[in-house]
C-alpha cells in the first residue's frame, strides 16, 4: 500500500515528470512546432503566411475549436514527404521519452494530407517508421490511430478507410475528431462497425464543444472504447453513472480546454469532480504545440492550478492512463508495477 498522505505537494512536481505514464491523446500535427513548420517549409518549397516563427506563434489567439482547425491544417500544409511525417514524429517521440512516457497511441489524420494530393502510404510509413525507432532508441511503446474528420463525410471517411488498409498492421484503430458541433457521432456509424469488423480498436472525440448526448452516440452508435475529452458528461447524472460503471476512461486535455475556451481558466477546470465522481479520468496534451504544452506541461501546470489535487489524485490520473492504453494485460501491469514503485519510494 502506498501511503500518499507522506507526499507532500511539493515532492509532487518532481513525481509527475519522472513516473511512467501514458499519452492517449496527441495529435500528431498538433506536436509541429512552428521552427519545423518553417524547416519542413524551407525544405519543401511551401509559402506560409506567416512571415515568420514569432508571427505564427502569435497567431495562436483562439477563440474557439474551429478558429484553431483553421491554422492548423495550415501548418499541415508543410507535410508532403515521408522524411517530413517522420520527422514531425520522431520530434515528438523524443520528448515523450524525456517526460516518462511509456506509452503512447499517436493520432493522425490522413484526410488532412490525402486532400492535398499525398499519398496514405507516405503518411503511415513515415509515422510508423518513427514509431519503431522511438521503441528501439528508447524502449517507448508507441502505435497510431488513425482519426477521420468528422467535419466531411462518412463516404469519404469509409474511402480513407479502405486506402489504409495495405498498412492494417500499422496502425492499431481508428478515432474522430475535427469539428465537433453540428457532426454528430451517429453521422460515422458505418465506418466504425467496419473497423469493429476488421477489428481495430475505436475511440471518438465527444463532449469537448459538442453535449453529452454526443458521448452517449459514440458509445451506443460508434461502440467507441475511450472517449476523448468527455468533460461535459458532468451535465448529465445518468451518463456519469454509466461512465463509472463500464469504466469508459475520458483522456482530458487540461491546457487544451482553456486554450479553446472550453474552461475559462485551469483553477475552472473540473478534473477535480472527474475524478471525486469516480470517472476514469487522465490528463493529456491534445495538440500541444498550439496549447501550450506536452503532457507533464499539462500535469504539472493543472496541479499548480488546482490546490484540491494532491498525491492520491496524482497516481490515479496516471495508473488510468496507464490502464486505459491499447497495450496488452502483461505490459500494463509491468508499468503499473513501476509506477507503484516511483511513488511508494517518495513516500518511504
């Protein structure tokens, strides 16, 4: 048993960033830092509008989900070779390993790249090509899941599907995500029981901007495994109860939150009642070049804002992520094990 009453919150900082833990919920094109941007730019002759880093960085005023997608998949627009998604990747990688992570399943979105004319294949090998190396260099377990964007079309998500398929064992699932309001998750149906047929895991964006009966849709419609975000399931008692009971893990997005206005501040942010509800909760970046932060930035930032989380909290929000991965039984609990271990010897 650890007893967490003997850490104190200032022994606590040190904690998060060295325990092993788990991202669920990163964007890969949300990982590119505007210096990459205007490399890759450079490298592949692409005209930004943004004259420079400082000016882009600036631009990362926003108001709402839509205003950041907007900028977004411009600075997407850099990626056309397999070198550049590699590169994006392994940059990602390197700080995920220097954070303690152990695990993490990357998201990507093909629909950004394959409307500009690049090939899926590009896209795949050179995240997955990452992906293996990270695991080599630094023993990270790091898999893919590939997002459709819930803003087009179920026939174009069904299509990208299909294409994806040559590289079936690259990628580990499938996700939604981009605009939430006005796309319900029900609008995605039958790309999802397509991949349950072929037997990829499946997670979908829900209750961020849009309410909770778009967490129930992913659930009931989409058969969805872990719901990203989630934060809105507090306005309703009977979806929390559900939540709690089925053990539906929510990968919460701190910075992200405040960054589109979701919460008015981190001191606002209802990670506390998440988990005081009994809710499997966790914290993640998001797309954290554009939020302010990768995953102990989120950790470490949201303790600092939030006096009412202590150790106790700490270690949920990371054996959740731990727990809550894609990984098998065994390794899980090898990490949990781990993970035991970092905070029983802060607390000897």
């Amino acid at each position: 048993m650890i007893d967490f009453d003997r850490i104190s919150r200032d022994r606590l900082p040190a904690l998060l960033r060295t325990a092993p833990k788990a991202e669920l919920h990163i964007h890969i094109e949300g990982s590119l830092e505007p210096e990459l941007i205007f490399r890759l730019a450079q490298r592949n002759g692409v005209a930004l509008a943004y004259p420079s880093v400082q000016a882009l960085r600036q631009a990362y005023a926003f108001t709402d989900l839509q205003s950041f997608l907007d900028i977004y998949y411009a600075g997407a627009s850099v990626l056309l070779h397999e070198e550049d998604f590699f590169d994006m990747a392994w940059a990602y990688l390197e700080k995920a390993a220097a954070d303690g992570i152990v695990r993490t399943e990357i998201f990507f979105d093909p629909q950004t790249h394959t409307a500009r004319g690049v090939d899926i294949g590009v896209v795949i090998r050179g995240l997955h090509h990452a992906c293996q190396r990270a695991h080599q260099e630094f023993g990270l377990s790091a898999e893919l899941i590939l997002c459709f964007l819930r803003h087009l079309s179920e026939e174009d998500a069904l299509a990208t599907l299909e294409a994806a398929l040559p590289y079936r064992h690259q990628f580990i699932g499938v996700g939604l995500d981009s605009s939430e309001r006005g796309h319900p998750p029900e609008k995605f149906t039958q790309v999802f029981q397509r991949a349950a047929a072929l037997g990829l895991h499946r997670v979908a964006h829900a209750g961020e901007e849009g309410p909770p009966a778009y967490i129930s849709g992913a659930l009931d419609a989409l058969g969805v495994e872990r719901i990203d975000h989630g934060v809105r399931c507090l306005e309703d008692a009977a979806l929390v109860q559900r939540l709690v009971r089925e053990r539906v893990a929510l990968t919460v997005c701190p910075l992200s939150n405040v960054k589109l206005c979701v919460f008015p501040t981190l001191a606002e942010h209802n990670l506390p009642r998440l988990l005081d509800a009994g809710l499997v909760a966790m914290v993640n970046s998001d797309d954290p070049a554009y939020f302010g932060g990768y995953l102990n930035d989120n950790l470490l930032q949201t303790f600092d804002a939030l006096a009412q989380l202590g150790a106790r909290q700490a270690y949920a929000l990371l054996r959740n992520s731990l727990e809550a991965s894609f990984a098998s039984t065994g390794q899980k609990a090898q990490w949990v094990a781990a993970l035991d271990r970092s905070f029983a010897d802060v607390a000897a």
